[in-house]
C-alpha cells in the first residue's frame, strides 16, 4: 500500500466517472500510480492530477444507494456500474482482495477487450498500488463494460506472427480509424474471415503474445497496438491471480490479434540486439515531467515489461517518447 497522499489521490479521482466523453477510459489513477512507481514526486502527482480532472464526468451524488447485484448476471451493464461497485466491495471486505481476484477474473477475462482493455489495465494498476477501494472500483469499471469477442478460434499450428499474417493476406483487413478502440476489436472479431479462421496458436504462452505486442509496436509506431503492449502488462500482473493461466490466454490473444488486424498489415522491422547497458533514466525522466497519460502508462509498461522478457524492444518502444 502506498502513502497516504497518493491513496488521497485514488479517493479523489473514485469521484469521477470511469468513463467521459464518448466513452473514453479515465486514465488518472493509472497515471498517477505509474508516476509513483517511477518516483515522482507528490507534488507531481497533485499537478498532474489538477492538469487531467477537469476533463472528467463527475459521479452521481443524488441517487439513492443501489442495491449489490452480482455482476455475473448483469455483465456489460454500464448503467448497473453503482450495485456492481458496492458488490466488488462487499466481496473484498469479506474474503480479501486475492480471493476475489481468484474468483472473479476468470469471469471478467473473457470480456477483456471491453473500454478498449482499461478495465482489465486499471484493475491491474489497483492490484500494484494496493488499495482496495480502487480494485472495487476498477473490477466493477470492468464488468460494466465487458465485451466479448465470441468463441476463441480454432488452432493453428504455426506462430502468432504467421497467424496475424495470413488472416491479414486472407482478407485485407482495412485499417479501422472510427470508433474507440474496442469498437475496432468487436468489428474485427465479427468478421466471417476471423470467426472461421484457424487463429489460436497450438501452444499458446504468454510470452509470445507480448513478444507479438511489444514487436508490433516497435514494427509499426500505432496507438491500438499500443494498448496491446499494456494489456499484456496488465494481465501479467493479474496472472498472479489466476491459478492456471491455459483457458485465460486465448482471450487475451484473441483481442491482441483483433487490436493487430484493426489497424491493417504490419511491416514487420527487426530491433537491434538488445543491450544489458540501456539507460532508461532519459525515459524516466521524461514520464515523471510528461502530461500525457500515454506518454507515461507507455513508459512505465516498457520498463517494466523489459525487466521480465529482456530480450523484447521495449526500450526502443519507451526511447521514441524521447527521441
């Protein structure tokens, strides 16, 4: 658990809608705690903080108290968000936050390409900062905007790269530039050429679905192909609450692969060799002082992303908010 001020933080920013605008993800607690795992300072967090809120759609203050609904029953609800939140709370009070986490993810995971991955990301930037309130928050946030992109697909026996290739040479997927990004995934998933395809790789790790995200990103500089890379991030933190991992991963390649076809071919680059010498304290530095939510989720997802699959362009993915 983290100090108290950015624990204020997290409360006052609970006040706020998940979602503003036409249905965009409320980035603050992910900002801010990013930012405090970089080592920010408090008063660049409250700055931070004081920059993004006014974008925000404050929360209802004069409805009466909603009942606590199970979200299994109700799932991509947006209007039951109050009964889901109550009940989330009610549940981690009651058995604590692992044990709801054990329970609830493989409820929630297929329905993680909802509100473009953010559901999943800020319930796995809760997980990190501790605070049980805010995973209450966060895990009804993402039940309220489950989305399912149907069945996983049928196996293939050739690598994650080979499949995004083939579907893409099959069908000519045109890059998709309206809507939010889970718009883009559900389009794809419909498709008659991704339902019918042979599209889940035969033995399926998470290390290949980020080895997939991380070298897409670096291949192809694109903003759905960068909530790829968090959201692998984001599901390697809540892994660690699933007690076996074989039925979650299809659907998060299933919606990694949606966000790759959404926006057409990829030209695939090769990275350098990686170095054991990188200096991130540039990218660092440059998150700490950004106001770009982006800028700074990007950066922290890298560096934390390359202490576990070294061999992956993260640097030279996180190096370009730089550059």
């Amino acid at each position: 658990m983290y100090d108290s001020f950015l624990t204020t933080l997290l409360e006052q920013n609970r006040r706020y809608s998940p979602l503003y605008g036409d249905r965009l993800a409320n980035h603050l607690s992910m900002a801010v705690i990013a930012l405090a795992e970089l080592g920010a300072s408090d008063a660049r967090l409250r700055d931070f903080f004081d920059a993004y809120a006014p974008n925000l759609d404050r929360m209802s203050s004069k409805q009466p108290e909603p009942p606590i609904l199970s979200p299994a029953d109700h799932l991509g609800r947006e209007d039951q968000f109050p009964s889901f939140r109550r009940f989330f709370a009610h549940q981690i009070s009651k058995i604590g936050a692992d044990a709801a986490l054990r329970e609830w993810l493989p409820v929630l995971i297929p329905g993680l390409s909802g509100s473009g991955f953010h559901g999943m990301i800020r319930t796995a930037y809760a997980v990190i900062s501790g605070d049980d309130d805010e995973l209450a928050f966060s895990m009804a946030y993402w039940a309220c905007t489950y989305q399912s992109l149907g069945p996983v697909g049928h196996i293939a026996t050739i690598s994650c790269r080979d499949i995004a290739d083939r579907l893409y040479a099959a069908d000519r997927f045109a890059p998709l530039t309206d809507g939010i990004i889970a718009d883009r995934l559900r389009w794809v998933s419909e498709r008659d050429a991704f339902r019918n395809a042979a599209n889940e790789p035969a033995s399926l790790r998470l290390v290949d679905i980020a080895a997939f995200a991380a070298r897409a990103l670096y291949s192809e500089e694109d903003f759905t192909l960068l909530h790829a890379v968090t959201a692998c991030h984001a599901f390697r933190v809540l892994s660690r609450h699933v007690d076996d991992t074989t039925e979650a991963l299809p659907y998060l390649w299933q919606a990694v692969l949606c966000a790759a076809l959404s926006r057409g071919p990829i030209n695939w680059s090769t990275p350098p060799s990686p170095e054991t010498n990188d200096d991130w304290l540039p990218c660092i530095e440059a998150a700490t002082v950004s106001d770009d939510a982006h800028v700074i989720k990007r950066i922290y997802t890298c560096l934390q992303e390359a202490a576990v699959y070294p061999g992956f362009p993260y640097f030279e993915v996180a190096r370009r908010c730089v550059l």
